[in-house]
C-alpha cells in the first residue's frame, strides 16, 4: 500500500459515521444503563460498555478495510460467498435458539451474527457479478446470475426466521439492480414476475408477519394490546416536543414504559429525551451519510467500487428508514435495528467494516476532474 | 449512453430517500409539534398516580389512661390490573403464583383448595377466585384491587422478595385493630369491618373507598369521625411495572384523634366479675350491669353478657365465628345495656313516687293501706266484684296502712297502684301525668349517650294502646304501669340515668363515654362537659322524700344485702315479670305456673353525696332483692375500696328464702 492513499481518506464520511456511533452508544446507555439499578456487576455486564468496545471493534475494522484495496477484497468474492453461506448453514444446523430466531452462532466473546455478515458479502458479490466490467450488463446473464446468488442466502435468512434481514438483503439486491444499470426492460419483466408471486410470498409469510402487516394497515383489527410497542414509541416520540425530557430524563424510556428500547425502539429514546430537533439532526445526519456515500460511488475508480458504495448506501437507507418509520409507526413493525445507533455487536462490526469498505473505494478514487460519471456535475 | 442512463437511475435513488426522509421528519412535526400536548398527557397518565394514604386511627384509652386498643400491622395483597404481564401466559403465572401463596383459586373454575386465610365475604362460604375478585372490583387499571387481607406474614415476605417477578402485585401493611380487653370492652368499644353495600354510597360520599375499614359497632362507630383522621395522598411516579420510583408530592396525612373513655377499666373488670357470678347464681343467661358518676353522667363501667371477643373482626371475621355469634340466642353482640328493653318492675316506683308528691296527689304523711291484695274495680261495672281485677302486692298479708318513704323502702305494689289508679274516692294521679313524669325522666326516649343501637324503651299511654290493642285504657293499666309493668319498656340505661338524676337532686344528665379526646399532638380537642338534658320539675322537698325512701330500703327494706354496709347506699329493687315463651311457642312460667321475672336493683351511694349510680340486670334473673342486690354490693364494695366479708356460707338458691317468702317486685 502505498502511504499516500490515506491523503485521500474521506474525512467527512468518517466523522458522520463516528457521530452516528458516538450516539448510539450514548442512546444505549440512556435507554438501558442510566436508570438500571446500581447493582454491582462486571463491566462487560454494561451495554453501554459492550456497545462502546464492539464501536472500537468495528472502527479498527474500518481503518483495516480502508487500508486494504477494495479491488482485491471483490477478487476473492467466489470464496467470501462461499464463507457466508457456510457460516448461514452452521447456524441452521447449531445456531443457539434465542428470540425465536436461530440467527446467532456463539463464540467466545460475543455472537457473531451470520447475516448481518452475509449482507456486506452479498454487496460485494453483487458489485462485482453486476459491475459490467466481468459480464455484460446488455445481455441477461448478470442479473440471473444476481438472482441465483441472492436466493440461497435469502431463504436461509428468512427460514431463521429473520424477515428483516431477509426484507434489507432484497433491497439492496433491488437497488444495486438498478444502480448497476441493468436494463429497464428487463427490469419491467423482472418487476412484472415479482408482483405475480407477490400473493404467493404473501401466502408463504409468517402469520406474526402477517399479523404486524395487517395491523399496521387496519390498526383495529388488533384488540389484544399487541401494538403496546408501537403505542408506547408514538407517545415516547410525541411528548419529546422541541427539545426533549433532556438527555437520561425521558419518562418513556428511563420508566421502562418503551420495550426493546436499546434495541428497534432506540430512535423513540432518543426522540423523546432530545426532541424534535435531535431526532431531526439524526435524521438529517442519515441523509448526509448516505449522500456523502453516493459521492464515493460517483467518485469510483471502477464499476466494482461504485457498485460497493451504492450497495451501501442502499443498505442503510432501507434499513434506517424501515427502522424509523416503524418507530413513528408510518411503516409496519419489523425487528431491524437503527444503523449505527441501535444495540447490537454483530451489526455494528459489519456495518463499520462494509463501511470500511467504502472508505477504500473513497480513498482510491479517480482525480475529481474525470469522474466515472457525470453526477450532479 | 450508459453514463447519462446511470446518472438518472441515482437522480432516482436520491430522490427516493429524499422523499423517505422527508416523510419521515414531516411525521415527526406532526407527533412532537404539532400533537405534542396530547402525548405528552399520555406519558404523565403512564406514569403519575394519585395514592391515597390512610391515616392512622385514633388510640383509645381509659379514663386514666390504659391502653384499650392500638394499631398492629396487618398484610394485605392487592393486584393493580394494569401491572400484570400483557402476554396472558406470563399473567397467568403471576397469578398462579400469587394463588398458591395465598392459597387461593385463581380461576372459578378451580375448586377452592383449603386454607386458612380469611377472606371478608361474609355472604357465604363460597371463596372467590382471584380472576373473579378482579373482574368485579377493578375499578380502572391503576387501582389496586386487594385480592386477600390479613394475609400470613410469612407469604406476604415471600411475595415481597419476589416482587420483581410479580409485577402488579403489591403487598401493603395496613394496621389492625388489636383489642388488648377484648371481651371485657367489646360492647363499649365495637369493632371494625367493611362498608356495607348499603351504606356504601353513603361512606364514599364522605370520602372513603370501598375497601376501606370503617368503625361498624360501639364507639368505634360513634366516633368514627373523630377516630378515622384526614386521609393524605401522595403523588407518585411509578415505572412500567407500577413499581414506585419517587414521590413527587405528598400531603400528610392527619392522624385520628386520640380517645380517654370515661370508663375504669378496672371497675369494668370489677363490674363484669360480679355480674357473672351474680349471672350464674342466678342462672340468668343475660346480664347488665352499668355504673355511672350522677354528678356528670359519666359512665364508669358498662358490662353487658355475654360478651364477644371484638379482636375477632379485626382483619375479617370469619365466616363460622361470625355465624356462631350471630345466631346465639343470647345475641352476645347486643349491648343489652342499651339496647334490651325490658319491664323496669319496681326500680319505676321512683318515677311513680315522684310524680303524686310533686304533683301532689300525695304527700310524706298520705297513708295508704295494703291489704295484699286488692280488687281493681271495672270501670263499667264498678259495683261488681266478679269483674273486679286481682291487684297483688309481694306480700300477700299486706303492708298495713304506709306512707310513702316505707312504700318505696318496702316496695309496696298496692301502694303505688293505688296512687296511680285511685280507688275509692281518691282521685289517683292517672296515666297521662304518670307517662308525663316518666318522660321527664328520661323514659320513652334514648338517652343520647351516642353509642349505636340505643334503644328508646315504651312508655305507654291510652292513645298507644288503642293503637296498638285496639282497646282503651284500664285503671287495671294504670296499677300496673305504676309499678313498672304491663306494658311499660325500660333499657338499663334509662333506669341508670333516672336513678342517677335522684342522686344528684333532679339534673338529667346525657350519659356520656368519652372523657378527653387529643389530636396527634396531643392537645386536648374535646374534653367532657355534662350535659343537661333537663332538669327535674321536683321540688327539693319531694326529691328528698324519694330519696328518703330508697334509703330505708337499705337501712331495712328490700335491698337487704346493704343492711348495715359501711357506706351509706339507696336504691330500689325490682323484680318485673315477663312473658317469654321457649322453642315450641308455649309461655314459659315456673312450677308454680307464674311468670318468669328479670331481678333489678338501681341504686347510689354515699346517700348523701353521691359519687356513683349504678344499675344491675339479670335476664330472668328472678327477685331484684335475692339476685341483683349482691352484685351491686360487690360493685360498691369495689369501688369504694371495702375488704370482702369474712367467707360466710354464699347464699346459694336453697339457702336463701324461697320466692314465696321473698316475693318482692
């Protein structure tokens, strides 16, 4: 590696994704340490605590991704595909039962979640199997071949059953298809046998998914109290107003009246303790994350790297806005945490890496002057 | 180509997650601006509660200040149904466990295991579910509804150490009432236990709640108001699981004030001692005895038997004990005291005395003979015989010719029936002027002492009978009114108080129980003033009279068990028959085919200033003179200090004369 790649490190992009880390281990603290009984226990009891060293994990992931050149990473896409499949089939055949959901493989330390693993693998897969610099994007052959690729992990992630994983790793698929430049009439055709088997997915769905589809669209329908989640997060987001109850002084959250607040619920804590501008300024550093990303694709060396960034981008999107419209209950519930933010080591580590990634292709990019294409000029 | 095509596929994206995020913010103007207040309200409602706090109840004490009742913790669990687990099978083991600490069902469907915890359902043996007690109960899904009182202090531990697993259920300790005399004050005392349905409107709308303990007999009740206190309330926040975090506000509160009765325990202990072997000398099943200060109308002692133990109530009685109580032909939970009604007999004889002197029909020198018996003549058919009406005096060889002092210290009937009456050409002092006097003294009405239950007795006139009997009045009425029978209805109480008003020369004192009542930092908020309710229409020369005569009838009349007591006693004996008819509906009478009679003496000492009165009763206790005399020596003789007799032989049923000797109303 060359010393002066680092002259290009995307400073900005790194300081939005460490304001977005430093908030969230902040929110996991506020939403499950600051008012937990002070009960002597081992650090690594602390959430805040894990979630802060899974960050310092995941960070040096990212300077180690950035350090490597993105090029040589998608070389070896064949073998890294291979490897998260695997990784998905150990955890159906030993994965430990938790939640419901066998998605977790214990390790010594902490659970190495497989999926969330796979999606930052699938990005890679897909930039290089849709890039057109391997196969040409005129004929059909990269999209079925996309195609094949997605389903095995795809159906492993949603048999686990892990429909949110299983929702993102469909978007993404979707929006590095169109971001690659597939042609539109084979996106129609594509687009056409996807809303036919829409029933049929329908069909195949969980009834708890089902359930939380029907109920987030007739919300009457649901006499039991099951949307008390839902209830609690709209009254956590509302009662913020402006400014908030002040930072570990939100009632919903310090009082415990929001559930799994550190984890899908954490935008509601955060809602209610800063207001309607800390939401705003997280919601506004989302957008800046994400257009900061697509700066990078257009900036790309190469397809492959372009490819990477949107698939990024793609990711995050989906996922943060499936995440907050479920908080402001405008989408139905599904179990996705908030990138970056929401408690989880798994996801934060691979995030960081995939995000690392990126960092690569920023640091490798093409003098400004020669874009690979003429976006926003 | 592909470059302009791919610039609008990102033109595209962009504006996708611009639209997205767009949506997102608009919606949370909408939330946190635009309806802030409205969720903001939401979340104070989740976690503010309004906590009532009870006040602790007044102590009460005896007039020199022995403690008689104090307040001893007491749990109780109650389930705040919004605290319970949302997911039905994790309710479903709260409850569980719950039910099993407490040994209760926790659906209908369970048949009730056994257990000894006492639930306050005194309807009927039926034991209601947990499930049950909440469906019908819960008043809104924050207030606590308490499933168990009086819960074992060793489940109520482990329901506290458990608490984090059983969220929504609370164990509170309240206090109880604890009796430290028990039966020897329960019928001054009362007892407490739960609203009744009917009254409960009433209760709530003075500011208690339904499950609130309130005072439901004695001077618990009667002075409920002054006992309960101001409850307090606290403003809470509590957490999702309806666990306290921190009190925001709280207003203390008032605790009752606390009460000296103007009972002597001690007397009391003196007085019921001798009552029941007077009871059981007598074998008299029901019994009275009162004692009282004619200078005030405080009560010093008032024991009615039998008795009950009021501890009993405390936390809920249960369901046998209360049955048992209930249907004891004796009524135990009756203050016969002031709610039995019976003939007063001859201790009447001192309204009737009273009212010919003072309304003089006669005077210390009017000499009446008593032939021992005398024929009331009809008042239609005055000249025949066969219609005449037996008028019997105690002794049939008559009294001879007696005035009024020897008539009242000998108990002379014919005496005073024919001052009543008239015979001959002596007018009488007739019914309407004899019912005057009564009511003067206190009769026919309750006496105001303030306990629950009081009983205003019957004077009887010519207008009451042709209501009630469809007849008119006889002079054969009169005779007997007179001398306290036919229908004339006494409580022990009322003849207390008219005796106490002979004591103390013609003041009508209200009786009264509470001597001093302190608030909680003890200043003194009630102290006893005595209460005129009138004073006599007697002249001191008349009332002397009277008093002459219940003297002598210690010095050497009927009340011959003071015969040379070392304190200068008077009072009257009476020995009223009554009619009473047993299980089969047959009227009871003795061998001899008479009426059965209730054994009274009211008498006071020292004759002349008077520091106590007192009253003695026994149900079917037969002569006032052989029965109830001795217990009102063992009275005095306690209060005034005396040493017992030297153990002579006890006058027991064979040893003392016989009825036919003795006979003395």
């Amino acid at each position: 590696m060359r010393l002066g790649v680092w002259r290009h490190f995307d400073i900005p992009l790194f300081l939005i994704i460490l304001v977005l880390v430093l908030v969230g281990c902040l929110m996991v603290y506020s939403a499950y340490e600051a008012s937990r009984p002070a009960v002597e226990r081992s650090l690594w009891e602390n959430v805040a605590f894990r979630q802060a060293f899974f960050a310092g994990i995941g960070l040096c992931f990212y300077l180690l991704m950035a350090a490597i050149d993105y090029r040589l990473l998608v070389r070896f896409w064949r073998w890294g595909y291979l490897a998260a499949l695997g990784l998905l089939l150990l955890t159906r055949a030993a994965g430990s039962v938790s939640f419901g959901a066998q998605s977790w493989l214990r390790f010594e330390f902490f659970n190495v979640q497989a999926s969330e693993l796979c999606k930052v693998i699938m990005i890679l897969t897909l930039a290089r199997v849709l890039s057109g610099d391997h196969y040409d994007l005129n004929g059909a052959l990269p999209l079925a071949l996309s195609i094949a690729l997605l389903v095995p992990p795809l159906i492993l992630i949603y048999l686990q059953p892990d429909f949110g994983t299983a929702l993102i790793l469909g978007a993404i698929w979707a929006g590095m298809v169109v971001l690659a430049g597939v042609r539109w009439p084979h996106l129609l055709i594509l687009g056409m046998i996807g809303a036919a088997l829409a029933p049929l997915i329908w069909f195949r769905l969980e009834p708890y998914m089902q359930q939380r589809i029907l109920h987030f669209f007739f919300p009457d329908s649901d006499p039991t109290g099951a949307s008390y989640n839902v209830n609690q997060a709209l009254i956590s987001i509302g009662s913020g107003g402006w400014w908030g109850k002040g930072l570990f002084h939100g009632t919903q959250s310090q009082l415990q009246f929001l559930r799994v607040r550190h984890t899908d619920f954490i935008f509601s804590v955060l809602a209610e303790e800063t207001g309607f501008v800390g939401a705003s300024f997280l919601v506004i550093l989302f957008i800046l994350l994400i257009l900061r990303l697509m700066r990078v694709a257009r900036l790309a060396p190469d397809h492959d790297g372009r490819l990477i960034a949107s698939g990024v981008a793609v990711m995050i999107f989906t996922q943060t806005f499936i995440n907050i419209g479920m908080n402001a209950n405008i989408l139905p519930v599904t179990g996705l945490p908030l990138p970056l933010v929401s408690y989880g080591g798994s996801a934060l580590v691979t995030l960081l890496l995939a995000l690392g990634i990126v960092q690569s292709v920023a640091m490798r990019h093409k003098p400004p002057e020669e874009p690979l294409l003429p976006l926003g000029r | 180509m592909r470059s302009g095509s791919l610039w609008l596929r990102y033109a595209l994206f962009q504006a996708v997650v611009f639209i997205a995020f767009g949506a997102i913010l608009f919606r949370l103007w909408n939330l946190q601006i635009v309806s802030s207040a409205q969720y903001r309200l939401s979340a104070d409602r989740n976690r503010f509660r309004l906590v009532p706090i009870d006040a602790p109840r007044g102590i009460i004490y005896d007039r020199d200040g022995r403690l008689l009742v104090r307040n001893v913790p007491s749990f109780s669990v109650s389930i705040v149904p919004g605290g319970l687990p949302q997911d039905p099978e994790e309710r479903q083991r709260v409850l569980s466990r719950v039910g099993e600490l407490l040994g209760m069902p926790v659906n209908d469907s369970e048949t009730a295991t056994t257990g000894e915890e006492t639930i306050l359902f005194l309807s009927g043996a039926h034991r209601p579910s947990i499930t049950e007690i909440l469906e019908k109960r819960a008043s809104g899904p924050y207030t606590p509804v308490r499933i168990a009182s009086n819960v074992d202090r060793q489940a109520a531990f482990i329901l506290e150490e458990e608490h984090l697993d059983l969220p929504g259920v609370l164990v509170e300790a309240d206090p109880l009432r604890h009796y430290t005399e028990g039966a020897l004050m329960a019928h001054i005392l009362g007892y407490m236990g739960r609203i009744s349905q009917e009254e409960l409107a009433d209760y709530q709308a003075r500011g208690y709640l339904p499950d609130d303990l309130v005072g439901v007999a004695g001077v618990e009740r009667s002075e409920e108001e002054a006992l309960r206190g101001t409850r307090g309330q606290k403003h809470i926040e509590v957490d999702a699981f309806e666990r306290p975090v921190r009190v925001i506000a709280s207003q203390e509160p008032v605790p009752g004030h606390n009460l000296f009765l103007t009972v002597d325990v001690e007397l009391q202990r003196a007085v019921e001692n001798a009552l029941r072997e007077g009871m059981r000398q007598a074998g008299s099943k029901v019994g009275v005895a009162i004692v009282m200060d004619p200078r005030t109308g405080e009560i010093l002692a008032m024991v009615s038997l039998p008795s009950f133990d009021n501890n009993l109530f405390s936390g809920g009685i249960s369901y046998e004990d209360f049955a048992a109580l209930n249907e004891d032909p004796r009524h135990p939970l009756v203050n016969h005291a002031i709610s039995g009604q019976y003939p007063p007999g001859s201790t009447f004889k001192i309204v009737t005395a009273s009212a010919a002197l003072e309304s003089n029909v006669i005077n210390r020198n009017t000499h009446i003979v008593c032939e021992g018996t005398y024929y009331v003549p009809n008042r239609f058919a005055p000249d025949d015989p066969t219609l005449a009406q037996p008028f019997r005096c105690w002794k049939e060889s008559g009294h001879g010719s007696i005035n009024v002092v020897t008539a009242l210290a000998q108990s002379c009937n014919i005496f005073f029936g024919k001052v009543a009456g008239g015979f001959q050409d002596f007018p009488g002092l007739g019914v309407e002027r004899l019912a005057a006097y009564a009511a003067m003294f206190g009769f026919g009405e309750p006496t105001g002492i303030g306990l629950p239950g009081e009983a205003a007795g019957l004077l009887p006139s010519d207008q009451w009978k042709r209501q009630h009997y469809g007849e008119s009045w006889y002079t054969g009425d009169t005779y007997n009114a007179a001398i306290g029978q036919g229908f004339v209805l006494a409580t022990p109480l009322q003849m207390l108080n008219a005796m106490a008003a002979i004591a103390n020369g013609g003041h009508l004192y209200r009786p009264q129980i509470i001597y001093r009542a302190e608030d909680a930092q003890g200043d003194v908020v009630h102290m006893l003033q005595p209460e005129l309710i009138r004073t006599l229409d007697i002249s001191p020369q008349n009332m002397a009279i009277v008093r002459e005569g219940l003297r002598q009838a210690a010095i050497n009349g009927t009340a011959y068990g003071f015969w040379g007591f070392p304190i200068e006693v008077a009072g009257k004996t009476g020995t009223a028959e009554y009619y009473a008819v047993d299980e089969q509906g047959n009227l009871i009478l003795d061998k001899k085919g008479r009426l059965p009679t209730h054994a009274w003496f009211a008498g006071f000492a020292p004759y002349n200033n008077p520091e106590i009165a007192l009253v003695v009763f026994l149900e079917g206790g037969g002569e006032g003179s052989q029965r109830a005399v001795p217990v009102a020596v063992e009275i005095m003789r306690y209060y005034f200090g005396l040493p017992s007799p030297a153990p002579e032989p006890t006058p027991t049923a064979t040893a003392v004369p016989t009825p036919e000797e003795m006979m003395t109303p």
